[in-house]
C-alpha cells in the first residue's frame, strides 16, 4: 500500500510541477519588474530569523509581495522535519527524507548564528567564524524555536546537511547496540520515540518513567488510553506517576528511591526557549519567565509594534501547546500583519481571525510504529491504522 500511494502521489507531483514551476518563474519576472516601479525606497526590509516552521511560513506569505525584500537568517543549512525524526534513531537511511537544504525563493538566505537581536538590527556571526555582520530592518520576524534535548536538537557543530546525517548514524548505531533504552517523558515525543524502538527492536527492554498518570496527557482520554494499551501489549514497561529525582546517562532514581538502570538513557521532557539573542539586544523586557518572547493577540512582540514571534520560542495569551502546525499558522499570521501594517491596513487577530475562534483547533498526530497511532481533531479521535496513514502522508 505504501509503495503504491508513494507512485501515485509522486505522479500527481509530476504533474502539478509541469503548471507549478513556469508559474512560480513568471511571477518572479513580475515581482522584479513591480520593485522595480516602486523604487527601492519605497521597499521594507524584513528579517526573518529561524528557517524552521514557523519561519518559513512567514517567508512564503510575503514571498511575491513587492513591498517588502525579505532576509531570512538561520544557522543552519538546511531544514529538518522535527515531527518525523524520532524515526532516524532507529532507521539513519530516512534521514534524506526528513531534511533538505534551506528551500530558495525570492528572500535573501543568511548563514549565521544571531548572537544579538534589538529593535532594529541583528548581528549575525557566521558558522566558522570572522566578523559579525549588521543587517537593519523595518520589520523582523523571530522564528527561533526552542531547544529540546540533542540529537532530537542538532548540536552546534551540525551546521552543514552532511554533518547532520552524520550525527543520525552515530545516534541510530548507540540504539541498535543497546540492549535497555530508558526513556524519561512520556509525552508525544517519548511516547513516539519510544514506539519506534519497539517496533524495530521488540527484544529490547524499554521502560518509560513520567510524572503524569497516563501517556499523552495533553491529548484526550481516547488516545492516551489507546498508547498506553498498544506499549502494554508488547511488554513495555510503564512507570507512571513516579517522580524523578535525578538521572545522569544510565539511570534514573525515582522520588522514592527506586532506581532504573539502562545502556541509553533518552530524556524526552522540557525545552528552552532559543531567546539568548533577545536577552542580549535591547529588547530584554521582553521576555517571561521562561525566556519566551511575549506578544499580543497581533504576535507583536510587547511594546514593539514592528517586532513579531512565532512558534515555540513565543507566549501568547491563548497559550496553546506546542506543535508544528500551531508554529506555521504563527508564521503564517505574522507574516500577513507585516504587510497589513506597512499598508496601513487592521492586524488580523491571532487565532481569532484565522480559526474564527479564541482559541486554535487541537489538531495532533500520535504515531506508534510506522502502521499505528492516534489522531485527533478537538475531541474526536481516530485510533489505528488511519492515523498512521495520514501521519505518512503529511511527510510525504
């Protein structure tokens, strides 16, 4: 089946490209001669910083407008798809499937790390060193996500394609080597990490330790039931409800005492907000109590009405959770009100103007394996086969 709908979809592709490539080249054409007319005067420059999600919605929301000249900044070349990784711990060889260098387009690309942001300028040092450089803006955009634990976060070292897969074979050699994987989070990505495991090695021991009473519990009751009934099946040990006291590489010890010892431990709880750029400019103030960058209901970064944040490195007054859908429609949204403001037009308000609601949609995918999982649309759930399908075919 798999086989057969990647054929199917890769000749539908073929096909939208014949229409979908000449099109993008003649509104290019168009797009230069439109700059032209306005004078490079009368053109804003925005900076875009992060190449991930969020990011990258916002660069192809303004991508053929000709107001604008748009810069996106990483210090990365390449983009990886964060939701589908947990997969190349088990199987390196996806790894092409999951990134890809930077895409092109009408923006101006940047290689470099932002080591300081203000409210009108960011100073960008490249990879291997040398001067930092200044690049001025009308308006920016910070996509800069959050750090999880490495290698799901690539190290700083993983700056090239090259490297990164590199880092994934290292990673995908420790887990085959393993005999007991402890797996510390029982989230959606230690509850998926941990599927993944089982599914390629259902005779390793595998243990999950969380705090919360059930997997998942930011999901409805009908999912968090279904995984955890789907690791019990298959022998999985669930340590629920227990409190960590600490863990180094090998083990864990509970609150009360229990220790848990395995040959690769896998922390899958907390982030920290990538927001030391801010800290260091001159907009400080404008971060929380978890280093986020805080908005308003327009994304607009406090007191800062040409500043706006998406994705994970934000905090917004709806507070939703954390996901790469949550973080393109962020991108999306921000990169709409760059150009409602600079044409004097009213802000769409997030999510209210998007979802014609307060709050957005909960909308996840929960994959066990490559042929289980649980998906979810508000509350309604659909368990099994026709969750990992739809997973599938989102990556694809």
């Amino acid at each position: 089946l798999e086989v057969v709908l990647g054929f199917n979809l890769t000749l539908v592709d073929l096909g939208l490209g014949l229409v979908y490539y000449p099109w993008q080249c003649a509104r290019r054409s168009l797009l230069s001669l439109q700059r032209q007319w306005l004078g490079e005067r009368n053109i804003k420059t925005v900076v875009v910083v992060g190449g991930n999600f969020g990011g990258l919605a916002a660069v192809h929301e303004m991508a053929f407008d000709a107001s604008v000249r748009v810069i996106l900044i990483d210090k990365r070349e390449y983009f990886e798809y964060t939701p589908g990784v947990l997969r190349l711990f088990c199987d390196a060889s996806l790894f092409r499937s999951m990134a890809g260098l930077i895409p092109k387009g009408t923006h101006e690309f940047v290689l470099g790390n932002a080591t300081s942001i203000s409210s009108d300028h960011v100073l960008v040092s490249h990879p291997t060193g040398g001067q930092s450089r200044r690049i001025d803006f009308d308006y920016l955009i910070l996509a800069t996500g959050a750090d999880y634990r490495q290698p799901i976060t690539p190290c700083a070292s993983d700056i090239t394609l090259a490297s990164r897969g590199e880092t994934w074979q290292r990673e995908a050699a420790r887990v085959r080597a393993a005999e007991s994987v402890l797996i510390l989070g029982g989230g959606a990505v230690g509850t998926e990490l941990a599927a993944e495991i089982v599914c390629h090695f259902p005779r390793k021991r595998v243990v999950i330790v969380d705090a919360a009473p059930s997997l998942v519990p930011l999901f409805p009751r009908a999912s968090s039931q279904h995984v955890q009934r789907w690791f019990e099946e298959r022998g999985v040990e669930l340590l629920m409800d227990q409190k960590l006291d600490r863990w180094d590489d090998r083990s864990c010890t509970i609150k009360d005492g229990n220790v848990i010892e395995a040959d690769i431990v896998f922390v899958c709880f907390g982030m920290r907000c990538n927001s030391q750029s801010v800290g260091a400019g001159d907009m400080s103030g404008s971060l929380g109590p978890r280093q986020e960058i805080k908005v308003n209901e327009y994304l607009q970064v406090e007191g800062r009405p040409r500043v706006f944040a998406v994705g994970d490195v934000m905090g917004h007054p709806s507070k939703e959770i954390k996901q790469a859908y949550y973080a393109e429609m962020n991108g999306a949204a921000a990169g709409h009100n760059v150009l409602r403001h600079i044409k004097g037009k009213p802000l769409l308000k997030y999510p209210d103007d998007i979802a014609g609601a307060s709050v957005m949609p909960l909308v996840y995918v929960v994959s066990l394996g490559r042929y289980d999982g649980s998906l979810g649309f508000n509350k309604i759930v659909f368990n099994g086969t026709v969750s990992a399908i739809v997973k599938w075919f989102i990556e694809w």
